[in-house]
C-alpha cells in the first residue's frame, strides 16, 4: 500500500476513534492504533481494522488492566 493510501485509510478509521480533550489514555490508544494499524497496512495480506484494534486494545491493557476504550463498535464490527 502507497503512502498517501495508508495515511488516507488510517485518518479515515481514526474518526472511529474519538479524539477526548484532556483524556490521556484514549489519546494515547489512537495513537497506539495508528502505529499498530499502519504497521499491519504494511505487512501482506493486510490485517483487518479489527485485528489491529484488538491487539493495540492488548497491549494497553499490559500496562493498565482496567484502561476502557472508546470505540465504534459497529465499525470495527466488535
């Protein structure tokens, strides 16, 4: 996937994701979902937007067990 192509995607899915004002942590899961998902848009076969939340939705939960994500669920079909 080009660039332009990816960035357009991730930016798309993103708005799935709300952006809260003074919310760190959902901040920082957008920004866990964007690396993680550009990362899996890069690999062969692409990796569904699901996957991608899910295992960035993981790896937060390492560090913060209890950390409830904001999502749309119909979106990410969840």
């Amino acid at each position: 996937m080009q660039r332009d192509e990816l960035n357009r995607k991730v930016t798309e899915e993103l708005k799935h994701i709300p952006h809260i004002k003074g919310d760190l942590q959902q901040n920082f899961f957008r920004s866990r979902y964007s690396g993680m998902r550009r990362h899996d848009l890069s690999l062969p076969p692409v990796v569904p937007a699901k996957d991608s939340l899910l295992k960035a939705i993981e790896t937060l939960r390492k560090d913060k067990p209890d950390f409830l994500t904001i999502y749309d669920r119909e979106f990410f079909r969840i």
